[in-house]
C-alpha cells in the first residue's frame, strides 16, 4: 500500500478512536485521581506544630487523594484526603467538590470542565484554615481508564489568625483513573 494510504488511515483512526473514548458515558463510573501530583508535599513537615501552617495557601497545594463519583455524564463530585504527621503534630487536609465537564466545549479525547471546591486544614497549631476555590480546567484522556488533567483558578482562604489570602492564578495537576 501506498504510504499516504497508510498514513490517512492511521491519522483517522486515531480521530475516530479519541471522540469515541471521550464520548463513552461516565454515569456510574468512579474516580480516583491525585492532585497537586508535582508538589513537594513537605512543607507541612518543616513548620513548627506549635506555630501552625505559614498560610491556607500552603495547605490547598498539598498532594492530596480523592474519591469521585460521576452522577452523570459531566457532573462529578468528589471529597478528598490529606494528612501529615511530623515530630508532635498533626495536619490534615479535607476538600469537598464537583467538577462539571463540558464547560464550554469536548473535543475528542480533551474535556474542559469548571471545578468549585471547599478545603478545611486542621493543624495542632493556632493557624487552622478554610477556603474555597472556583477553577477552569481541561482534561485529557489517555485511555478510558486514564486522564491527566490541569486546572487554573481562584482561591480564597481565611485562617484562625484573621489573615484572609485571595491567590488569583492557583493551578494544580491531577493524575485520575476511572473504574
């Protein structure tokens, strides 16, 4: 066969295989994906329990695990985990949220979708803190069962010391497998 042909083919395929695998209908299905994947995930470590965390900022970019469950196609809630022991204290890490995809558009194998969150960290220190947080992101498939995503956003944190941080431009990386 002619190179071109083969090449044509190939190239189609591909086409026709990234809309079908982005397109299979998630209702039912369950997330479990890992965010802030790249961070370094110490700096909880290096503060002192008795002082708490520098900021609600360094909480929210802790690496953290989550449980999601699509109750549709393109709506996903999810909680999520961390906790961190260090030399007499404690840190913990809660987020709460949804994702809702399609948020403009999909194209194949890519899904855009608007994330809201809630965080609460609980520290042995006098620095405890809450936030929220509204992203946009997108999403790409690598199989049904895999997907790397990204997203950038706003975050507003307020903490025990009355110090209310907005980070305008927070972004993270998440690593998600779907069963």
């Amino acid at each position: 066969m002619n190179k071109k042909i083969l090449m044509t083919l190939a190239v189609a395929l591909m086409m026709v295989t990234g809309a079908a695998q982005a397109q299979t209908d998630r209702a039912g299905d369950i997330a479990l994906f890992y965010t802030d994947a790249f961070s370094s995930g110490n700096s909880l470590a290096n503060v002192d329990p008795n002082l708490g965390i520098v900021s609600g900022e360094d909480a929210a970019m802790q690496p953290t695990y989550h449980l999601g469950y699509f109750v549709t196609d393109d709506i996903m809630p999810y909680a999520g985990f961390y906790q961190q022991n260090w030399g007499g204290g404690t840190a913990t890490l809660i987020r709460g949220g949804a994702r809702f995809y399609g948020v403009p558009l999909d194209r194949g194998d890519v899904r855009t979708f608007a994330d809201g969150e809630m965080f609460i960290f609980l520290s042995n220190g006098p620095n405890d803190s809450i936030g929220l947080g509204g992203f946009a992101g997108v999403e790409y498939m690598m199989d049904r069962h895999f997907s790397v995503s990204a997203r950038v956003g706003l975050r507003v944190t307020d903490n025990d010391n009355a110090n209310s941080q907005v980070s305008f431009g927070t972004a993270d990386l998440s690593l998600n497998f779907y069963f």
